[in-house]
C-alpha cells in the first residue's frame, strides 16, 4: 500500500506540478513583479529593517505578535532542514550550478513575497484582533466571494482548494520532511531508534503548539536568532579555512549553471536543465517564495499598514536564501563533499551479472521465532558466472514470511530480487533466517525456490516494451583499516553505492534530447564485520549490460542533511556529527511549529475552531510516520515537490490575478512614508522587540 502511494504522489509531483512550465512560470511572476513594485527588493532591505527593528511598532494595532516575532515566525518555517539538507539536495543531484537558480528565485521572491503578504494583510480577518486570520483564503473569500452568485461558489471552492493543498504542504514539506531528516540524522550519527526521535519531536512540537500563535511567536523570536547565528558562525569557520580558494567555486558555480556538468567522483553530472530544476525545487522549499505560506504568519503582525508587514516579508527569502543557502552550498564545495572520491575501492572488480526473482516458499518445522510479516532471509552461495572463477561470498535473498489460509508458513520473495545471483546456480543453505537485529533462525525451506531472470516491466504490466531486465552486482568482503582519523567515516554504516552506466538517465538530461548521460547509482547496504566490509547490492534495470565506471568504488550515500554534516565533519571531524544534528533538531522543531500553524488556518476557515485539536493529534502523527515509515530519498523528495507544486498552483493564480490591489497598496504607502506621515516610535530595547513586550511612546 505503501509502494502504491509513493507512487502516485511521485507522478504528481514530479511530473504534473513540476512540469517545465512550472519553473518558467514561477520565474516569470517574479520578474513581473520586481518590476511593477519598482524593485521592491530594495526597499524591503532599507525601510524594512527599520520596521523590524520596533521603530513603527503600535501596542494599539490590530494583531497578536509585532512585526519582528511575524518575521521570525515565517522565518521558522523556511530557515530550517531547506536551507541544510535542500541545498544539499540540489548541488548532490544537479551540480554547483543548481546554487545559481537559488538566488535568482530568492531574489525574485523577495518581491513575490511583498505582494503576496501585503495582499492577505489587506484582507485578513480581524473580528478578534488580539487572533486574526489571514491567507489567500481569506483573499479569495473577501474579494472574490462576496460578489455573490456564481462568484461566490467559485470564491469559496477556490478558498477551500487553497487550504487542501496548504495542509498537503503542511504535512510533507513543513512536517514529514523535517522528522525524515532529523530521524535519519540522529540514527546514523547516535544509533538513536527513528521511532524514538519521532515520538519526541512529535512531544516537543505538541507542548509548543498547544499555546498557538501567542506562544510560536515567543518561541520563534528566541529560537531563530540562536539557531541562525549558531549554524552561520560554524558554516564561516569552515570557508574561511578555504578563503583563496573561494572566488575560483564562485567561477564555477556560474558555469555549471550555464553549461553542462560532467561528472566527477560522487556526482553524476547532468545537463543545464537539471542543475535549473533541481535549484529552482529546493530554493522554493527553502524560502517558500510563491506559495502562500508566509502570508499567514505575517497575518498576525501588529499593524494597520498592510504594505508595511509586506516590506518585511520581503526580507524573508533574502536571509533564507541568498544567505544561509550560499554558505550551506559554499561549505559542500568548499569540503569536495559534492563530487568527493569513493571511501573504498574494490580490491578485484565486482560482477555485474542479471538479477533473479524467486517464487514463493514453503516453510517446514517452523520454529517459536517465526512472526507473520517480518522481514527473512535465505543465505544463498552461487557459482560466478561472466568468466570469473571460484565461489560468490554469500549474499542475502530478502521476503516476507506470510501465512496461507490453511495455516502454512511461506516466504514471498520480492518480485525484484534484492541479490543477483548467475544462471549457474547452487543453492548451498536452506535455513532460513528472520532479521531482527540478530539473526534468528525461522525454519526450514521445503525446496529451493525457483528462480527466473527478474524484469522491472515500467509499471505496465501489460505493455511488454517497457520491460527491462534486473541487473546485480557481486563483491568479494573486503578488510579495511579503521584508525581514528576515519572513525567517524565508518561509523554507522549502512546505505552505499557504486556507479554504473546503464540505460540513458532521463533525469540527468532534463530538457534535452541530444545530451546522452548514462550514469547510475547502484545502491546496496553495507555493514562492517570484525574490519570487514561486507555489502548486500541491489539491482538496477537497463536493456543493456550495466558496466562499472573507471575507478569504481563504494561511496557511502548521504542524502539531504547528512551530506551537509559529512562536509563540515570533512573539515573539522566530528563538527557535523553535533552542529548539524543540534542544528538540525532546532531548524525541525522551529519549521514543525510554523507550519502546524498554517494547516491550523486552513482548517479554521474550512471547519471552524472545533476542528484544529483533532488536526494537530494527525499532525503528530504525521511526524512519527515519517521518522519511521519513510526510508527512501526518492519518496522524500516526491513528497515535498508535492506539497511545494500544490500550493502553487493554487497559490500563484490569485497573487497574479488580484496583486494589483497589494501593487497599488505599497504605492500608496511609498507616497505617505516620502511625506513623513508616519512617525516613529522611539528605539525600542532590542531584549522587548525579541520578547514582544509593548512599549508604550
């Protein structure tokens, strides 16, 4: 079940919402409203800076939090696992590059996000002015629907449209994603059990959340600072051990986003295309520019100038993006994290030879350990193929143990072997194992599985031409010398891969039909065993003979916020392991709170108050779900292109429809501030503007 729905949120979000026009689309709003706002980026880092410093702030304004603590609220939804494992994320798969789509959508939405909140502000919901509500909800609700008759339904289902994808949002990108990484963080770094991370993230983030937007603001005006100065004083240190040589990774940062990127070491490389997707995803996930998100924080500001809170606001992706993301990127260059060279080369090179399915099994004199639904195992020894002679180490044949309806014990092996086993076969063990932590041994198999060459059909089983065969990979174990320069490289290890080239890799030539890269990763689990490397591979499919590429080796695989934390464990061993992981931890929890409280609007507007305690228990839920449940990168990544395309798609309609009220709004206020008719505060105490406390003139 849980395959199926992977699935279909990968086809959603991968190839639906994120479709080319998608990313041409967003860039284009941008551009049009940097120029109708007069390059509002401009003001937004002059005039915006004095706002939140408290010298426009008013006790006796409508809203709950002052224009700092809205700041920091919105900033605690963005600043968090984007700027750490998203940037990751993009220079990993689309190259140094990537970082260059980043700043251009930063910059773009520094005035996307001034229209977009200026615009809820006007139309937010005051009736309680110490709790308003605000959104593109309230947008369409206020200036669409109240028109009555055919306007009014269409208002109200488009409000309600915008709320269904703010609260798939809210639980992939502003939820999942974050337990997802720090889950993954704390097992590799601490063997702390994913299921335990979740259960305490969800605990944190449920005593914070109880309090509402009173108790997130406080929260979010002391966490955000720390955390931001915490992770930035560390990213320093390690580019500033790298100071000559920064100018030449900003060289090529720029001609990897205009050309295309070779491969090298752990990177794959990929065409122009690529790096402009994958920079344009993560640097929206990271500053949320477009997607409607900020707008309800900034709702709740303390202020009677809708244009004022949306200056602010601007100044959002500015220090998510074009700052904390270029030191996250400059640390991954900076280290050689991005295209580092293999952790362990092979002694004799592997095998490559066509991977098998098995049919179901019978299991004989089953033993008290034997549970319905756990993972088992069946040694298999096989004689290698391919002109290599001698015998294959033993490798690991994975299935289900199930149970028939007349009571018998099988095991239903994956339709996709996990190991490849040549046409020469013998089957040495039939013993059987069940995987739980140490092996215990299950039954005895009434006869050898059958075996048949294993084909990956496409997910159309019944169109043949996407049928391609299973190819596997085997490797002798391998000793290794652990010192404790390299401990923390070896520690915890698990997930790796080699590369391979393969069938053309549609994603490495995005946008082209001429480029022709053919590099794979073929990914296995590794363990080590008494200084010896023993890794199960698994399969990859291609029409035609996959090859290992020249030098090949095994790289440990570090995806998102891992791989950021082995780049400043390469500088400074052992930084990584606490940095990110604390920092990591602290960005989750702050991004949990915000965007518990956006699902929150959607669902107060669409059900009323009545239904927000029965949305945070899900929302917790949620959180657990994915520490757990969650285990490849792929699906991840689906899930937040998801949630990202879906609010856009809502969201960006109605900003480019009605920003011409937010456009003429921010005029207006450029004529009253150039008249001196608003009058400053005083120069509050910067401990009341972070704590929020009113100061009267």
């Amino acid at each position: 079940m849980l395959e199926t729905f992977f699935e279909i949120t990968g086809k959603l979000g991968g190839d639906i919402m994120w479709g080319p026009w998608t990313f041409f689309g967003l860039l284009a709003v941008g551009l049009i409203f940097t120029i109708w706002t007069k390059f509002g980026q401009y003001r937004a880092m002059t005039h915006g800076i004095a706002v939140i410093r408290g010298l426009y702030d008013d006790p006796d304004d409508p809203g709950a939090i002052n224009h700092f603590q809205a700041l920091s609220a919105a900033l605690s939804a963005t600043i968090g696992l984007g700027n750490i494992g998203g940037v990751a994320l993009a220079i990993g798969a689309g190259g140094p590059g990537a970082l260059v789509w980043m700043w251009l959508t930063g910059v773009f939405g520094m005035a996307l996000k001034t229209v977009e909140i200026t615009l809820s502000q006007m139309y937010r919901n005051v009736d309680d002015p110490d709790n308003p509500h605000g959104g593109a909800m309230w947008v369409v609700d206020k200036v669409i629907a109240r028109r009555g008759g055919f306007w009014l339904i269409f208002g109200k289902c488009f409000a309600w449209f915008f709320c269904i994808t703010l609260l798939i949002s809210a639980f992939t990108g502003g939820n999942m994603f974050q337990s997802w990484n720090v889950a993954n963080l704390s097992d590799t770094y601490f063997d702390i059990p994913k299921i335990l991370t979740g259960i305490v993230l969800a605990i944190i983030v449920g005593l914070v959340i109880v309090g509402g937007i009173k108790r997130i603001g406080t929260v979010a005006g002391k966490l955000v600072p720390f955390m931001c100065v915490l992770y930035l004083l560390s990213a320093l240190a390690v580019i500033a051990m790298h100071i000559p040589e920064i100018p030449g990774y900003f060289a090529l940062i720029f001609k990897s986003a205009f050309s295309p990127n070779e491969a090298t070491g752990a990177f794959l490389g990929g065409t122009m295309g690529w790096a402009f997707s994958q920079g344009l995803r993560r640097a929206l996930f990271s500053n949320e520019a477009g997607q409607g998100s900020a707008p309800i924080a900034h709702a709740a500001a303390k202020t009677d100038e809708p244009a004022r809170e949306g200056i602010i606001g601007g100044i959002g992706p500015f220090i998510d993006t074009l700052c904390i993301c270029t030191l996250t990127g400059l640390v991954i260059l900076s280290t050689g994290t991005w295209n580092r060279d293999p952790l362990m080369s092979f002694d004799t090179t592997p095998v490559i030879t066509p991977a098998f399915s098995f049919t179901e099994s019978k299991i004989n004199n089953p033993s008290e350990n034997a549970e319905i639904g756990s993972d088992v195992y069946l040694e298999l020894y096989a004689t290698v193929g391919h002109g290599a002679n001698g015998i294959a180490p033993a490798n690991k044949l994975h299935g289900i143990l199930a149970e028939t309806d007349d009571g018998t014990l099988i095991v239903e092996w994956g339709t996709y072997a996990t190991v490849a086993v040549p046409e020469a076969i013998d089957l040495q063990l039939k013993t059987i194992h069940q995987q739980t932590g140490d092996a215990v041994t299950v039954g005895e198999l009434a006869a050898m599985p059958a075996h048949t060459p294993a084909i990956d059909d496409g997910g159309t089983e019944d169109d043949p031409s996407d049928d391609r065969p299973l190819w596997g990979l085997l490797s002798a174990p391998r000793e290794i010398n652990i010192t404790d320069d390299n401990a923390y490289l070896w520690h915890h290890l698990d997930d790796v891969f080699t590369i391979v080239i393969a069938d053309r890799n549609e994603n490495l030539n995005k946008y082209s039909s001429t480029s022709d890269y053919r590099r794979h990763r073929l990914e296995g689990q590794a363990s080590l065993d008494n200084g010896t490397v023993l890794i199960d591979w698994g399969t990859i499919a291609s029409t035609v003979e996959p090859t290992l590429v020249e030098d090949a080796g095994m790289f440990r695989k570090y995806d998102g916020a891992p791989l950021t934390a082995h780049a400043f464990d390469r500088q400074f061993p052992g930084l990584g392991k606490w940095l990110v992981t604390i920092a990591a931890w602290l960005f989750a929890v702050s991004t949990m709170i915000s965007w518990s409280y956006y699902g929150e609007q959607g669902m107060i507007y669409m059900l009323g108050a009545r239904s927000v305690l029965p949305y945070k228990l899900v929302y917790l839920a949620g959180i657990i779900f994915a520490a757990v449940w969650v285990t490849d990168t792929a699906d991840m990544e689906n899930l937040m292109d998801l949630g990202t395309g879906a609010m856009l798609w809502s969201n960006i309609p109605i900003v480019l429809c009605l920003g011409f009220l937010a456009v003429r709004c921010l005029r207006e206020y450029d004529v009253k501030l150039k008249a001196g008719m608003f009058k400053r505060k005083g120069r509050p105490k910067i401990e009341d503007v972070i704590s929020g406390k009113d100061v009267e003139d």
